[in-house]
C-alpha cells in the first residue's frame, strides 16, 4: 500500500537531518557547496514551484500540475553568506539517502533559503534574480500547492517553511530583547553577546541560552458513542453547511495530552470521555503544530450542549453516514468547495488527520479496552 493511504500528509520527512553535525560548520559549507547539493528556495515563505505554461497556478492544484524547483548553489551563492547566515537565511535539510551522490556514495544534500530576511539580500538583488527566472518558476503558497507534489516531497517543504518561519519570528531574544543570530545551520538561534556595560542578558547564564525551532502541541479527537456505533462532529460557524469534523484545540502549559483532550471535549460539545485512544499525528507547518490524533468514548451523558463560540452546531452521525462521507472525501467525489448533494455530510479529505482518526473509527480499527458506561441518548 502507498504510504499516502495511511499517513498523515505533511508527515513522512525521512532526509537524514545529521542533527549532530549541524554544527560543524566546515563540513556543511563543503556540502551547500558540492555541486550535487540542491536548495529548495522560498520568497516569503513561498517555494519555489515549477508549473508547465500551460496550467494556471490560480487553479485548485492536481498531482501532476508542477513540482518543486531544486537549485545549485551556483544559483543562489550571491543570496546567501554561509560563514554568518548574515542575507538570506539558509538552513541545511538533510541529506537525502535515496538518491545516492555516486561521487560520495551518501545522499545528496537538501538546504533551504528565504529571501525576505531582515538582512537578506537588497531588494534589487533579490527582485534581480527572481526577475532572472524562467516564467515557469514560481513561488506559490504551501497551502495548497505543496498537493500538487508527492507527500514525502510536501513533508519535507514543510518542514522547511516551519524552520524558516520560526526563524523569522525568533529575531530577539525572548530573554532580553537583543537580536539573536542564526547558529547549528538554521536550527537555533542564540541571543547576541552584549556590548560592555550592558546587563548580562540571563539567556546567557544558563542553560536557556538558545532558542529552538518551536513545535505546538494541538490535540484532535473522534468522540465515539457508548455503544460504538455513533461519532460526535461539529460543523464551525464559517465552514460550509455540510462540512464536520472533530473536536480541537491547543494544549495548555500545565497540561497532559489525554488532559487537554478531556478538556477540549467538554468545553466544545459538553460530553465527557471515558477512553482515550492515541492514533497518529500531523506536522502542521502554519506555523508549527503537530496536530495529534485520538480516538475516545464517551462516559456518561451522550447529550450534546456545543460551545456557541466553537460550533454552529454539533451532532451525532451513524457508522453508515461517516462510511458514505468518508468514501466521497476519499474519492474527491464531495468535498468542501463540491459537495455530495445526496449526502448532508462531507468530511476532511484524506490529507488531514481528521480523516485518519474518522476512518480508523469507522473502519474498527480502534479497540478500547475500558467499556464505555451507557449514557443516556439523545
Ligand atoms: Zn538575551
């Protein structure tokens, strides 16, 4: 089975990321130099897509209506300075182990450039080379055009805009205010020395002293009925009018995943849960959320009192109505912008893990061990 049929989208970035060697700083310049290396390069966060002439990239993106453009380092050597990370700022992927430099017998080596940086290159040197590019290059938003790639190569975009994004928004010290620069090849930053006579900045003097690409805990969850046969969805005020999906929400400081869930449950629809089942999980690079994904049942009162500021309404659906809805997401059939007129439901499409945790549900592929007490029906 191809993976995209069981994993959620955005996930599946198997680059070898040689965490440990980010900091040796000769052996990734030699490598951001090699002539195999490619850079994936974005402008605003946007990468850098190649689209034949003949599809319009305003279009609702196919599979097969562009790909990802890869660039040299002879390419872009006059964007980037790669003894500061002073102009744009670049950070090394990894090395990609499926595709072999016959040269070095070791993967071929993936990094990542932004344009829009502070220091980045002058706007003339910036819009010099973009204007320089083919017209079939263009930067277009990851969502959605990173559909028009495979997902291992959309995984790997992803992670890119992420770690570019956090870079971005991580210019001072959360500490002291000072700037910080870019060190360990794009994946930390560190607040920068202060001059004499300025208070030590306490970043510092501990621990502490580097800031982290961030990573947010969000929790989405299936609420099953006490009998097994039932889900509970709820449709946002501003989703279409046929359009469900799961209970969400982030996870607070001071709080467990299975906490949050509990939480997020009962503030969104009013039911408590009995068992919680973890399923899988999503990167979510928009900016940085790993979306998490369970499936549990409910204790007690199956009645629905949905939090007027979350859902314009939230419900119960029967298996059979899930299993119709899932197949006319799966099949592109119904979807948000197209839906199944015969059906009053239309669910997430399958790049989203709403969809995993609904279908493993809905395809008993979850086993609670705890017998959920019968509530009262509504
Ligand atoms: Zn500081």
């Amino acid at each position: 089975m191809p993976w995209e049929d069981h994993s959620n989208f955005f996930a599946g970035n198997d680059l070898h990321r040689l965490s440990e060697k980010r900091t040796n700083k000769s052996l990734i310049q030699s490598l951001a130099k090699d002539a195999s290396s490619r850079f994936i390069l974005f402008n605003d966060l946007n990468p850098l897509m190649e689209v034949p002439a003949d599809v319009d990239p305003k279009l609702i993106p196919t599979k097969s209506s562009g790909q990802l453009a890869y660039l040299k380092y002879e390419d872009i050597a006059s964007l980037i300075d790669l003894d500061t990370n002073a102009q744009s700022q670049w950070v090394f992927l990894g090395l990609d182990e499926t595709d072999q430099v016959a040269e070095t017998g070791q993967g071929r080596a993936n990094f990542a450039i932004e344009l829009q940086t502070l220091d980045g290159p002058s706007s003339t040197t910036a819009a010099s080379f973009i204007s320089s590019l083919p017209p079939t290059s263009k930067f277009l938003s990851v969502r959605p055009h990173t559909f028009r790639l495979d997902a291992r190569t959309a995984a790997i975009v992803g992670t890119a805009r992420a770690v570019l994004e956090w870079n971005q928004k991580a210019r001072f010290c959360p500490s002291c205010g000072r700037s910080t620069v870019s060190e360990e090849s794009g994946w930390k930053r560190i607040c920068r020395k202060e001059v004499e006579g300025e208070k030590v900045c306490v970043a510092r003097k501990s621990t502490q002293s580097f800031t982290h690409p961030r990573t947010d805990n969000s929790i989405i969850v299936a609420i099953v009925s006490a009998d097994g046969q039932r889900l509970l969805l709820g449709r946002k005020h501003r989703a279409p009018p046929k359009f469900f999906s799961c209970v969400a929400g982030f996870q607070e400081p001071g709080e467990t995943l299975e906490e949050c869930v509990r939480r997020e449950a009962k503030e969104e629809t009013g039911v408590d849960l009995g068992q919680i089942v973890y399923h899988s999980s999503q990167p979510w690079p928009f900016p940085s959320q790993l979306m998490l994904g369970f499936v549990a049942n409910v204790r007690g009162s199956e009645t629905v009192r949905p939090e007027e500021d979350e859902f314009a309404e939230a419900r119960w659906f029967t298996k059979e109505e899930i299993l119709t809805a899932l197949d006319g997401a799966a099949s592109g059939k119904s979807s948000f912008a197209n839906p199944d007129p015969k059906s009053d439901l239309v669910l997430a499409p399958p790049w989203a893990v709403a969809h995993h945790i609904i279908k493993a549900w809905a395809h008993n592929e979850v086993v609670f061990t705890e017998r959920s007490s019968e509530g009262s029906r509504i």
